[in-house]
C-alpha cells in the first residue's frame, strides 16, 4: 500500500459508462468495458471506466494513486467531483510508471478496452525481452547506460503510444488490429539503437545518438527475421520508427499506407510527449547534456545552456506535432476523457508545468538547488566529486 494511505483506508472507484453512438456504431471497437484493473500502484483495487469519480469511505479524500515517499504530492479529492489538484503530479498518479507490470496492464487494459478479444500476446512476448534488453539480460547485450534514454523513457513512450492510438480510435480514425500491435511493439522497440553488444566496450550507449534510430531499425529487423507475425511488416516498422527523428522530415518517408502513416505520426507525438510530460524531466535534462557530450553533439556550453534552450525546443516540439505529425497529439484528450473522465489533455498540462517552473529557475542563480527530483543532481555531484 502507498505510503500516505493508511491500512484501514478503503477507496472504490464507481464508474459509470455512457454509451454514445459514435462508440457503439464503431465495429469491433465497443466503448469502454468495465473490469478490474490495478493500475496505479498495482495494489489498490478499482472498478475503472469512462467516467468515474472517487469516493474515500474514510472521508480522509487522499486519493490512492500517489508517489510512494512523496505524501507531499497526494491528490486531493473533492465530493462529487472528478477533477484533480496538482496536474503536474497527475500522470504518474493514474499509473504508476516506475513499475514497468504497472505500466504493461494499463496498456493490455487500454487494449482491451478498444476491443475485447484484442490478442496482447505478441505485445507482452516484446516487452518482456525489452526489459531484459534494459536489465542487460538480453543475449548478447550489455545493460542500458544512457541515463536519459533509459526505460523509464521507453515505458513512457510505450504507455503515450497506446493512450493516442485510443484516442485516435475514439475520434473515428481507423487502424487495424495488426498495425495497432506494430505501432506499440515499434513503442518498445524504438529506443534500442542506444544499447551496446557485449563486445563494444568503448564508451557508452550515447555514442550512437545521431545513429540511435537506424540502429533501431536494424535491431527491430533481425528481432523480427522470419517471423510468422511480422516478418512481412519489416518496412512498417522502419517508416514508423523514422517518424521518432525530431530533424527528419516527415514529408521524406513513402509509407506504405496511410494507416502505417497514423501509428508512424502517432510514434513521434509519443515520444515528444512522453519525454517532455515526465515529472523528472528537467532533472533529466542534465543526463541529456552529457550523452550529446558523449556523442560528440555540439550546441551547448554546458548544463545550463541546454536547460535554458530547452524552452526554445519546446516550440520546436509543439510546432512538430501540430504540423508535420499532424496534430495527432491531440487525440490524447479523448483518450483521458474516456479511459479516466478528465477532459483535458494531461502530457500537455504536465509539459507546460515543466516549461513553466523551467523558466523560473533559469532566472535564479543556483538553478540546481531547484531540480530535486529523482536524486538526479546529487548522483552528478557525486560522480564529479569520485572523478576528481
């Protein structure tokens, strides 16, 4: 149990599910299905659907999703009410994404949820081997070292890509079954350019940024050589997976259809999204630094300099998906208006809290006192102070 919540606290989540005709007209795509799910702490019992507010039989109105060790940043529920103080705090609140089984059932929930007899099977094979990958489990690869590429961000972007392709789903785009699973498994897979074999052991996994994607590609291609289920999307994966380079022109790729052009649009929003909406981001941020440092990156003197024009890329982000990802992002909100009641956009409600405490602290002298998340800039002091 959360810490915050005491023993004798018992939270029902009450749903109640409006069909309208638009869910209900949409074959093989039914509104949102009642069932239990443990997402959030993966302990606290809810009965989940579309439109649900909290009730709190101790009348204390802590919410159950809460930071473990972090009291300070428990929700505050009001009677009758839906809405949620603290938004910068609310999207690891509904999942809980450092448990990567938390964060895999809220996708196999959200899955289920577009159809019930959606196969999740290939997805959860994919996933475990990525973890294994992260762990350096994986045959024949060493454990991740990138720190701000790590798999926080691939469970981020994993969860982000399932949440919009949801979202896409309710507004009346229409993808199949069998790209729905490519565009989550390219989630997972996008990112393993980074890891290194156990025979490369110069430096560290940020060498590869500027390659990272293409090296993705490859891995994703010998994982899927042969394969009865994909061996014939190959090409699927690699125009989905491109669409994650924030300089490469969207407009360049031949997709092979227009849904493979959705999941490959819906990829790069998530992988923005994910990214940016994470309640460690700026501290992060620092780790980001020292891989374009490690990769030889040029354009930042130092950690400051890349905190400070952080704010400039994120209007190059916005830009991005408004106009070469083609607003995708923005099905996010059916998505969190349908799977939890919240009509709003949460990523864009957490990365404008972010942008918003960045631009203060760049204002302030000793901007690292104000980066206390995640012990992110204690471990960097450290390592100095050992380097010395």
């Amino acid at each position: 149990m959360p810490a915050g919540i005491n023993n004798s606290g018992i939270f029902i989540a009450v749903s109640f599910i409006i069909f309208s005709e638009k869910y209900v007209s949409k074959k093989n795509y039914p509104a949102q299905i009642n069932g239990i799910s443990d997402a959030g702490d993966c302990n606290s019992l809810c009965i989940l659907g579309p439109f649900q507010f909290i009730i709190s039989l101790t009348g204390n109105g802590i919410c159950p999703y809460i930071v473990p060790g972090e009291s300070e940043y428990s929700l505050q529920c009001v009677p009758g009410d839906r809405r949620m103080k603290n938004s910068t705090e609310k999207l690891i609140q509904l999942v809980n994404i450092e448990d990567p089984d938390c964060v895999l059932k809220e996708v196999k929930f959200i899955l289920l949820s577009m159809n019930s007899d959606f196969s999740t099977k290939n997805i959860e094979n994919v996933f475990q081997d990525i973890i294994m990958l992260f762990q350096g489990k994986y045959q024949g690869y060493q454990a991740c070292n990138t720190e701000y590429h790590d798999l926080r961000h691939t469970l981020e972007v994993f969860l982000a890509t399932s949440r919009l392709i949801h979202g896409a789903l309710i507004d009346g785009r229409l993808i199949s079954e069998k790209m729905i699973n490519i565009g989550i498994i390219s989630a997972l897979m996008h990112d393993t350019g980074y890891s290194q074999t156990l025979d490369d052991v110069n430096g560290t996994g940020a060498k590869y940024t500027v390659s990272h994607i293409l090296r993705s590609i490859e891995f994703c291609t010998k994982y899927f050589a042969g394969s009865p289920s994909y061996g014939g999307d190959l090409n699927s994966f690699r125009d989905i997976l491109l669409c994650t380079g924030f300089t490469d022109r969207i407009e360049g790729i031949k997709f092979s259809s227009p849904e493979v052009e959705t999941v490959g649009k819906i990829l790069g929003a998530a992988d923005l999204l994910g990214q940016m909406a994470d309640r460690l981001y700026l501290e992060k941020l620092l780790y980001l630094y020292h891989e374009f440092k490690d990769a030889g990156i040029a354009g930042f003197e130092n950690e400051y300099d890349l905190l400070k024009k952080t704010v400039t890329f994120y209007g190059q982000s916005l830009n991005r998906m408004e106009k070469d990802l083609s607003g995708v992002h923005k099905h996010m909100k059916s998505h969190f208006r349908v799977r939890w009641g919240l009509d709003r956009n949460l990523y864009i409600d957490s990365i404008e809290n972010n942008i918003d405490y960045l631009k203060y602290i760049i204002q302030q002298d000793d901007y690292m006192s104000f980066l206390k998340r995640g012990g992110i800039v204690q471990k960097l002091k450290k390592s100095r102070l050992e380097a010395l």
